[in-house]
C-alpha cells in the first residue's frame, strides 16, 4: 500500500517540478480599463480598420471637393452607404476588443481563485489522509480505506497543479492580446464589483433603431430605390421596367422592416438574459453569505474545541468556492450588459472603469 502511495507522490512530484514557478513572483496588476486600453492600443487588425476607414473618409472628402456629390445623388448615397459600413466594421471589431478585454479580466480573476480554492482542497485531503493512515495503523481501518483516500488526495494535488498550468496558460494568451512581453509577470487588480447602470427596455429598443448602421443604410437604399423609380418614370421608361423598379423598392422596403424585427428581437433576447444574470448574481450573494456565517460559526466552535480543524478548513473550501460562483455571476452579468450597450450602438470604452 505504502508503495503505491509514493508511486503516486513520485508522479505528482514531476508534475510539480514542470509547473511554472511565476505564481510566487511579484506581479503588475492591470485594472479592467487598463486592459481594454492596451486591447485597443496593441491590436493590429483594429489599427488596419481604422486606417481603412479613414481612407473612406478621404475618398468621401475628395468626392465633395470635386463636387462630384452634388452631380450624382445617387453616387452620393452610394458613397454615405460606404461610409456607414465601413464605420461599423471599425466599431464592431472595437466592441469586440472592449468585451473580450473585460472577460478576460473576469477569466483571469476566476483563474487565480480556482488555484487557491484548489490548493485548499489538496489541503483538506491531505488532512484526511493522514487520519486514515493512523486509523489503519492503529488497526481501525481497512487498507481501501486508505487506497480510495490516497487516490482522493492525489487526484486533488493534481486538480491543484493543473489549475496553476492552466493560469500559466491563460496569461500567455492574454498578454499576446493585450501585446505584453511574455516576461512581464501580470496578475488583475481587484476591483470593488457593482450593479452597472439601469437599462429599461424601451430605451433599448430605441436607441437600437436610432444608432444601427444596417438599419441606416437599408433607409438610404429605399432613398435610392424610390429615387431610380422616379427617374424610370420621368424618362418614360417601359411598363415592365418600371415594374420592375416598384417591385425593387418593395423589397427594400421589407428588408428594412424585416431588419428591424430583427434588431427588436436581440434587443428583448438579450435584455432578459441581461435581467436574469442580475438575479444570479443575488443568489450568489445570498449564497456567499450564507458560506461565511457558517465558516465563522465553525471558526468560533473550533476555538472551543468543539470541531476540529479539518471541519473549518472544509467550511473555508466552502466560501472560496462561493466566491467563485460570485465572480462567475458578475461575469456573465458584465458580458450580458456590455452585449446589450453593443446592440444599442452605445458601447463606449469607458463602460467600465
């Protein structure tokens, strides 16, 4: 038996020897605004779109200059689609970058309380283990007792020595998407988590409509529909062209009410899983305090001898994995209303500071 317990110590020992050792090396702590800001600053493909949208600019200034806009209505609602598209490909891909950003803040805060929450349950196993083999010394207990809890430990340690690689892993990803040298040790700045700012549905809904640049351009090809219409009509143009150019104008038409309901659609998805992960977040709370009036109940019995040590380590496990719950619920509830404020077209960088 006690040869197959140190097979197991030998293997958890070389997993311990290839973990990383930059857990216990002093860290630079980057807040949620600071890594939105390295996000957007260090992002080539959101550098390429913004030139490209300049030079879209330009090209719409050199129109204007050469007063092409004012001989051609039509190029010129043409060019104003252009322009619409292009601005919200640049702003899609930066609500992209602010989002991701915040999550990996949450990823990474989530990250670093799953190693201790992980590193205290190897704790409290071990602890166990060690009652379990003085039981089977002391003849109390059968040598499975101790096979299945050698087991229980082991798989533990290894849970707790994956967790640290896998935050290894994690930062390696986030530093190449904030632009970090590898070598800079980095680690989140705790930020006091709150309620963001109300969104009723209506204003939603509306400022969706009034900032959505799909539904901005499908306008501007109704314009240019009508207006083809009108000109097939003043030039007398065949019965079945014209035909034609109605039948154009009514497809437009509907495409622009279809768009809508779309829009309306994500709107009221989203705005309910927007409420629903303010509820969750409730329950964690609840269930978080709950967590920690027990752990200070068991601490006080222990002090009285009344439980033992183990009992309060467990009761410990109990509040980190609470608060683990907690930062999962804040997460979901961050992403839920920054998706919300992007569908709105009014996601801006200092969402959150």
């Amino acid at each position: 038996m006690n040869r197959w317990l140190r097979c197991l110590g030998v293997s958890f020992l070389a997993l311990t020897i290839l973990s990383f050792p930059g857990l216990t090396q002093e860290k630079t702590a980057l807040g949620i605004s600071d890594m939105i800001t390295l996000a957007i600053s260090n992002n080539m493909d959101f550098q390429k779109a913004l030139l490209q949208l300049k030079n879209i600019e330009i090209d719409t200034l050199q129109l204007e200059a050469e007063n092409l806009l004012t001989k051609s209505e039509i190029l010129a609602k043409q060019k104003e689609i252009n322009l619409l598209q292009q601005k919200d490909t640049f702003q899609n891909q930066k609500d992209q970058l602010i989002i991701q950003a915040v999550d990996n803040y949450f990823r990474l805060m989530l990250a670093e309380k799953d190693i201790v929450r992980k590193r205290k349950n190897a704790e409290l196993e071990k602890s166990i283990l060690t009652e379990v083999e003085a039981q089977v010394a002391a003849g109390y207990s059968v040598d499975l007792a101790l096979l299945q809890q050698g087991n229980t430990y082991y798989n533990a340690r290894f849970s707790y020595e994956k967790a640290k690689l896998d935050y290894e892993q994690l930062l390696i990803e986030i530093k190449d998407n904030l632009g970090i040298n590898h070598n800079t040790n980095l680690s989140v700045k705790i930020m006091e988590m709150t309620h963001l700012a109300e969104i009723d549905l209506p204003t939603a809904l509306a400022k969706a409509r009034e900032n959505s640049a799909s539904i901005k351009s499908k306008e501007i090809e109704v314009g240019l529909a009508n207006i083809r219409l009108e000109e097939a009509k003043i030039n007398r143009e065949s019965q079945l062209e014209i035909a034609k150019l109605e039948n154009n104008l009514k497809v437009a038409e509907l495409e622009e009410s279809i768009l809508k309901q779309d829009l309306d659609f994500q709107i009221q998805t989203q705005w309910q899983n927007h409420r629903q992960s303010k509820n969750d977040i409730l329950l964690s709370e609840q269930s978080l305090k709950q967590m920690q009036e027990n752990e200070t109940t068991i601490r006080r019995q222990v002090e009285a001898g009344l439980r033992t040590d183990g009992e309060l380590l467990s009761a410990t496990i109990g509040v980190l994995d609470a608060e683990y719950r907690l930062i999962s619920s804040f997460r979901q509830y961050y992403q839920s209303h920054l998706e919300l404020k992007r569908i709105m077209g009014m996601l801006e960088e200092g969402e959150i500071r």
